[in-house]
C-alpha cells in the first residue's frame, strides 16, 4: 500500500457541536461520549452518488463510494496541550481493503489535521496534513493486532506528555513525540469505496487543574446556612444540601465564601435536583457575590429553560434571555457548569455546551445557591477547579463563623420575576 494513496485525495466536510461531559466528582473526566444511540450530536447524514453517512441501530454508518478520502469531525471540547485518549470501534463491512479507515484530532480544517488509520489487509500508519501537504510520520506497517478484512477493531490514541502512544486492539504498536495541532476538533476518515460502521467515539482526560473550592455536603464545616420556619428551611444531610423555599414570593438565596482568582481560568459545577414546587421559576448557582444585590447567576427552571444574568445594585440584568434546552432533565439532577477562559464564559448542562457570554469582574468573593419562589431543591456538591494546571488557591476563611450566609429578596425579586416573564414571552 502506497501512502500516496491516501494523501492525494481529500474531500472534507465538518459540521460542529461542542460538548463537554465530566462530572463534579469524578477522577477521571470524559469530555466527549456518543455511542450512536440517537444523533443528538447531529453528526451529518446525507446519501449521494460519493458517500452515505447515517447514524442507525447504534452506528454511524459511513460509506465512500468513490475515490476520494471523506472526514467527518466534532469540536468536543479536547485541550490538545493536556494529555487525552481517544478511542473508537470501527466495524469494515465491505468494500477494497487496501484503503484507509481511522480517527482523526488536532483537526482545524482538512488541510490540518492528524490520522491514525488501518486498512483492511492489515497495516496501520499516522500522519498528518499541514498546510495541505500529507506528511507521513509512520509509514504503512504491517501488524498482526489488525482484525483483517470485514472484521471489528478498537483504534486508541494517547497523549502522555510528550509522548503520542497508537494502539490498535488495546495492544501498543507506535509510541512516538507527539506534536501539537493546530486544532482541536476529533472525527473519522475513510478513503476508497469502503463501507465501515463506527460503534462509539470516546475521549477522555484528566480531571481539570487544581481544586479551588470542594463542596460534597459530608458536614457543615464551610457553615451553611441552617434552618426551618415558615419561609425557608435549608440543611445539610446525607452528603445533601436541602434547600426550600416555602413562599410564592420573593427569591431565597444561601452563600459562603471562595477565594476564585478571577483572573485565572476556572470551571464551577454543581449538581442540582429539584424535588417539588413551581417549574416556571429558576434555580441554579450564584458566583461573584458580594451581597443579594451584586451577584452573578446561572439556572434552569423546571419546565426545561435556562437563564444567565446579573444583579448590579438591585437590577436585575439579563445577560442570556431564558432559553429552551432538551438537554434539561425534568425532575431529575442536572449539572450546571460555568467555564471562564480568557474573556469568555462558556455554559454547559449536564455535560453539554449551551451558550456563551462575555466575562465580567466580580462584585465580591461568595458563591452559592439561589431558589425563586415555592420550591424544594436538592444540592449534591458545589466544585470550583482551576484550568491554570500549575497553580491552586486557598477557599479559606470557612472555618471562621460567618452569619450573613442567606437572605431573602422582595423589591429585588420582583425584578427579576418581571423580567423572566418578559423574556420567555419574547422566546
């Protein structure tokens, strides 16, 4: 097999869709995952006279029907200067074996990318666009791992500093430098009439930077507010904090106190389940506060729409109008996170990227959590992580007493009860 075969023929086609999953609690963070069950990840479909793709039976199909070399690929959120793996199964059902099918990342355009492929008769190679010009970085090599011909194989790529391991069945075939992309975004390619079925596109990477602020509810040791009357009632319980608010009016809110370097960039999540009241009301998670009148939030309602906005000396500032999401789970746990890189915050829902708004400074240094009208909320963690890998923070000062922890809003909630209703009519 001539790798000339491979490089003198690029028809490329991208279609986009950011996602970001990775749990508060978790070790190890999946930035990506999609085993085919549904196109919720709208890879492209199409049928014509050079190729078929289709997501089906838990598979992307993927055919070429000519000569030339197709790549399909997704920004999923991949930071090519930390180490990551990437994996897929890919099925050969048909077609020439000496072609080329494999993973593709550090993709900015079909001129400039990466690829780890196999051909159907059983060799393996790695190499790169750069500019337009195919570079081959390991020459077509002959590997007894391949399943030949119409059969299933695993391909794994792996950044290990700077180190780019090639695995082909779970068994290391390449280790070589790894070199730094020009882009981020992770796919597929496949030359010369063949027809493959991809089972899963997997990618994974360390937990983000170092923790800033850890919240798992074990006790109430940062001093939470605490309490039960006619109004609210709020406690810590079980690794929970349960938080509920008892009126149809005005808009609860509990904070304490975190030390987030603004100027750094840092990921907040928070894992949240509401359990009984209103659903056309938000809740969600407050950071930036200095007082119930300066804060920043970010929340979901119960009817499956979220908000980002501002309270600046009692206004209530919308910053992202309220906007209908599927990926809201209705009465289950949702996990919001807000990620603040550069100038830039980016929004994410269980996992998948929604929205973004430019940064803004501070008002204060608390963080919490904020209910508007009569509902019951269940909180299972609150994490704060810097993406600035080589430098960590102090939380501090939640050993000391601190009592203005809560409050209650009237003439500032009705603010922002006004402006929600004025914006999901304009949806």
């Amino acid at each position: 097999m001539k790798t000339v075969n491979v490089c003198c023929r690029i028809v490329w086609m991208v279609i986009w869709l950011l996602s970001v999953s990775f749990s508060a609690k978790a070790q190890t963070r999946i930035v990506y995952n999609d085993d085919f069950t549904d196109n919720a990840h709208s890879w492209y479909e199409g049928d014509t006279q050079d190729y078929y793709l289709k997501v089906a039976y838990g598979k992307y199909i993927f055919e070429s029907k000519n000569t030339k070399t197709w790549m399909m690929t997704r920004s999923v959120g991949l930071s090519e200067y930390e180490d990551f793996v990437i994996e897929t199964n890919m099925l050969k059902i048909n077609g020439e074996d000496n072609n080329c099918l494999g993973l593709l990342w550090g993709y900015k355009d079909a001129s400039n990318c990466y690829m780890f492929g196999i051909s159907g008769d059983g060799n393996y190679l790695y190499g790169k666009w750069e500019n337009g010009t195919y570079s081959s970085l390991i020459q077509w090599t002959s590997s007894s791992y391949i399943n030949k011909y119409n059969s299933l194989n695993k391909l794994t790529v792996e950044k290990s500093g700077e180190q780019l391991k090639l695995y082909i069945n779970d068994h290391l075939v390449e280790q070589t430098y790894y070199e730094y992309p020009k882009g981020s975004e992770v796919g597929f390619a496949l030359n010369t009439r063949a027809r493959v079925e991809f089972d899963n596109l997997l990618v994974k990477q360390p937990p983000l930077g170092s923790p800033i602020f850890e919240e798992t509810f074990a006790d109430n040791s940062r001093n939470w507010s605490l309490g039960d009357d006619k109004s609210r009632s709020m406690k810590v319980e079980s690794g929970k904090y349960y938080f509920e608010h008892k009126r149809n009016v005005n808009t609860w809110l509990s904070w304490v106190p975190a030390s987030i370097n603004a100027v750094e960039d840092f990921i907040i999540e928070t894992s949240m389940r509401k359990t009984k009241g209103v659903d056309d009301y938000g809740y969600g998670v407050m950071w930036g506060l200095k007082d119930e009148n300066n804060l920043y939030y970010f929340g979901v309602s119960g009817t499956g729409y979220y908000q980002y906005g501002k309270f600046q000396n009692g206004n209530w500032v919308s910053q992202i109008n309220w906007t209908a999401s599927s990926l809201i789970k209705k009465g289950e746990a949702n996990l919001l996170s807000v990620k603040k890189e550069g100038s830039q915050y980016s929004f994410y829902i269980n996992g998948e990227y929604v929205n973004t708004a430019p940064f803004e400074e501070f008002f204060g240094d608390k963080i919490g959590f904020l209910l508007n009208m009569n509902m019951k909320v269940e909180i299972e963690d609150l994490m704060v992580r810097s993406l600035t890998t080589d430098q960590a923070y102090e939380d501090g000062h939640y050993d000391q007493p601190y009592t203005d922890t809560y409050a209650m809003w009237d003439n500032a909630s009705a603010a922002y009860t006004s402006a929600r209703y004025e914006e999901a009519l304009a949806l």
